[in-house]
C-alpha cells in the first residue's frame, strides 16, 4: 500500500519489532547470571513489498523470530566432558579417602610391624622376663587390631558408596523425569511453531546435570530428543522417561533396566566413579591386606612352633589361623594365645634360652606375600594408593581444565555480554524514537488533508 496510510503502516511495523527487540534484550539482561541460559538474538527481515506498476514500495520490518544462540557439537562436549570430569572427582574423593588410612608413618599396620620385631629385639637378652613376653604379645595384638580396623573401614567405606549408588539412581530417574516432561512442552511449543528457546536451555541444563551421575548420549528425534546411556540403555524418549531401579545382588547394589543388569557397563559419571571404587579399588585392597596378614601369621604361626615356651612345651600359633584362601585375613586376624609364657622363645626346651627368637625375628626378612617381605609389601600397597591417589588428582586437573576451555568456548557464543546489549538497547530505542516520529508525522499529514476543505 502506497500513500500516507502504507507510511503509518511501515512505522508501525517498526514500533513493533523494536519493542520486541526491546524485550529480547531486556530477558538477556534479566537473565546475565541465570546458569545455562542461551543469549537471543532477533532477527529482522525486510516485509515483502508491494508493486504498483513500475515502483516497488516497501512494507517495513518484521521479526522473523527470536533466536536462541548455542552450539550443539559444543553442548555434546561439554555432556561428555562433564561425564568424565565427575567420574574423575568421585574416585578421586573415595581414593583420598582410603589413602589417610595409610598415610601415618608412625601408626597403622606398618608401623605395627617395626614395633612387633623391635618388642622380639628387646626380649632376646632375657628371654624369661614376663615383662618383654607381655610387651612381644600386646604388639602382636596392636599389629592384629590395625589390620581388623582397617579391614573395617574399608568395609563401611564400600558400604558407604553402596548407600550412594541407591541415592544416585534415585537422583538419575528424578532428572530424566523432568528432562521427559519439558522435552514434552518444546514439542507442543514448537508444533505451533512457537519459540522454546529458554525450554531448550532448561532442558540442555538438566542433561548437563544428568551427565554429571550417568554416561549419557543425546539423540535428536522428530519427537523430540532421546537419551541413552552409552550402551544405549534409553532413559528419556521424547516426553516419556524410563526409570532406572536398584536391586541386591551379591550383597551390593546392582543397577537395572528393567531386568538388564547394567552395572559394569557404566562408564562416565559419578556413577560409574562409585562403582569403580566400590567393585574394583576396594576390594583390590582388601585382598592386598589379607594377602598380607594370612602370610605373616602363618610365617609366625611356622615359626613358634618351631620353638618351646616358657614351660618347656612345644609352641603353637602365635595367631589364630588365617581362613582358608587367605579371604577375610585381615578382618579376623587375631592372636591364639593371650599367656606371655606360651610365646616359644627357646630353641632347647630350657626357660634361659633364646633361640627361637632368631627364628621368629627371621619372619622380618622372609617373602610372605607376593614372595616379598612383610614391610616391602605392606610399603608397596601404600605407594601404590598414593600413586592411584596423584594419578586420579593429575587427571581431575586436566579434566577441569578442559571443561573450562569449553565453558569459555560456550560462554564466547551463548553467554550475555552486558555491554553489547546495552549498545543494543540504544539502538533499539533510537530506532522505536524514530518510527513514532514518522507516526506523529504523518498523523499531522492526515489531519492536514483530512481538513483541507475547511479552511
């Protein structure tokens, strides 16, 4: 439409984008510090014009639509990174954890060792005294109450990551639940050709947090989006969520899809941490310290009875007989007498003689695991925890710092710059400034012809 009222429509169109360019850039301020939030942009066409005979005229502006800026091949990494980044911390905590019941130098099971073959050491010169007999037995049980202790904790520890398993699915079927029904909402949005963009955020916020318990893989669907987890165990199709369950099984929490048992096939997030550490790490270290305590009692237990006691009887065990295997050594570690007299410290059957000390201080230098010696092996255990320990610390670092290459990547394309929407918002203004004086003039233009014929 030509004319001064095709004028009056152009500005108009003009007051109307610009407000609503306006209130793009009014929701990206609002929402400067909102986490995952994708900045808007509007994008402003040029109307289709109208052709009277030769001349085309224009028909002002339109807001094609309200753009939401992200990246999807970043989202995926950052899903992915976040998988591994989580997975890292939670083994990383439970290894630091497990590591302070090593760490003391001057207690725990290798400090009780030293002090057992130091009391054997201090009985020698005067193998009668019931003093040193007693001495030799309470470093005998201190040594067998550090490895049941320390059996123990890690025992509650590995119950403990049990518990957090259970309350982990828990979290995983209450995430994909929501992530279902807001997949559901962009659907219905988007069917009526409505823009979802600030959903998509809330939704892409919820798979990151999702990444964070469990490896996940997103799909994108004509229904939608579909998450799996990396074996392709679907936990969300479109607006449906498929939850994940927890059952008993061999005395630990196993993870199920339906009546698929998924456990060992989890490989990224805090999840998968847990069980790391739970099926792997620690009962690695169990079977390391019964290893340990089923051969140093049995080598003691060889050598006492290799002697006589006080009496002049042929000695027995100094422990309690370690299991058969050697499984739960540790945990049941405990000493088979509890009278000084019965420690076989002769060699001859007489109460003066030493003898079979030597034999007994002899154990120090034997390989009784592994075909290493007691303290070697017990050394090699710990430095192999402080070294998963480092290990785990180094990765988690390079992890983190990759994650925040991403996040600034992310940042340098969906973040809101305060700056760029102020200089928006003048531009904006200036331009609504201008079409409503283009309104106002040629409101006077019409009013002019309007009443032309009266004057």
């Amino acid at each position: 439409m030509s004319g001064l009222y095709g004028s009056l429509s152009v500005a108009l169109s003009s007051l109307l984008a610009s407000q609503q360019a306006m209130e793009t850039s009014t929701n990206n301020v609002a929402n400067a510090n909102t986490p995952g939030y994708s900045r808007q942009r509007p994008d402003l066409v040029s109307g289709d014009p109208i052709v009277e005979g030769n001349l085309s005229f224009g028909t002002g502006v339109v807001l094609q639509r309200i753009q939401s800026l992200r990246d999807p091949i970043l989202e995926i990494q950052l899903n992915q990174e976040t998988q591994q980044q989580s997975k890292l911390n939670t083994s990383l905590g439970a290894l630091q954890q497990m590591q302070t019941m090593f760490s003391s130098a001057s207690t725990g099971i290798g400090a009780d060792i030293t002090k057992f073959f130091t009391s054997l050491q201090q009985l020698s010169p005067d193998p009668s005294n019931m003093s040193l007999r007693q001495a030799v037995l309470t470093a005998a049980g201190n040594l067998a109450t550090d490895f049941n202790s320390t059996a123990r904790n890690l025992q509650t520890q590995r119950s403990n990551l049990d518990l957090n398993v259970v309350q982990t699915v828990g979290e995983i079927n209450n995430l994909t639940a929501q992530i279902a029904a807001v997949s559901q909402q962009i659907v219905s949005l988007e069917n009526v050709h409505q823009d979802a963009g600030s959903l998509v955020d809330k939704q892409t916020n919820l798979i990151r947090q999702l990444s964070g318990l469990v490896d996940v893989s997103v799909i994108h669907t004509e229904h939608g989006i579909a998450l799996t987890t990396s074996n392709g165990t679907p936990l969300v199709s479109g607006g449906q969520s498929f939850d994940l369950t927890s059952q008993t099984g061999g005395g630990l929490q196993r993870i199920m899809a339906r009546s698929q048992d998924i456990t060992n096939s989890l490989t990224g997030g805090s999840l998968a941490g847990l069980i790391q550490i739970r099926d792997q790490e620690i009962p690695s270290l169990v079977s390391s310290l019964d290893q340990l305590a089923a051969g140093l009692a049995t080598a003691l237990n060889t050598a006492n009875q290799a002697g006589s006691d006080l009496n002049g009887n042929a000695g027995g065990n100094l422990f309690v007989a370690p299991p058969a295997g050697g499984a739960g050594a540790a945990s049941s570690m405990s000493l088979a007498i509890t009278d000084p007299a019965l420690l076989a410290a002769s060699s001859d059957g007489t109460a003066g003689s030493n003898g079979n000390l030597a034999v007994l201080l002899a154990v120090h230098d034997q390989p009784v695991a592994a075909g290493q010696k007691p303290l070697d092996f017990y050394a090699g255990l710990v430095f192999k925890i402080g070294s998963d320990t480092s290990n785990a610390s180094a990765d988690v670092d390079a992890a983190d710092q990759i994650l925040r290459q991403l996040q600034d990547q992310r940042s340098s394309i969906s973040a809101v710059s305060l700056d760029e929407e102020a200089a928006n918002m003048v531009k904006y203004q200036t331009a609504y400034q201008a079409a409503a004086r283009v309104v106002t003039t040629v409101n006077s233009m019409l009013d002019a012809a309007v009443n032309l014929g009266r004057y």
